[in-house]
C-alpha cells in the first residue's frame, strides 16, 4: 500500500513539472506571436502610409 502512495507523489510531481515547462513554453510561444503581430501590424502601417504618401 505504501509503494502505491509514493508511486502516486511521484507521478503528481513528474505531472506537474510537465505541465510546468509546457506552460513556459506556450508562454514564450504567445510571447513571440504577440511580438511578430506587432511587427505585422507595423509593416501593414508603414505599408499604407508610403502607399498613401506616393
């Protein structure tokens, strides 16, 4: 029985460490998505403006 619960800490622990450094991950992901929108968004600006300029 004893085993059993050890086995059940070490599986929550390895679980949530998992899930951890997938959601670090993700994070940096939306990071960089939000940083290239902008840069999107930027170029679509500039774009227009020189359009409307010329």
């Amino acid at each position: 029985m004893g085993w059993w619960i050890l086995l059940h800490h070490w599986w929550e622990d390895n679980n949530s460490k998992k899930k951890e450094r997938y959601q670090k991950k993700s994070r940096i992901r939306k990071k960089m998505e939000d940083d290239v929108g902008e840069d999107l968004y930027r170029m679509m600006k500039t774009c227009k403006q020189t359009h409307a300029s010329s």
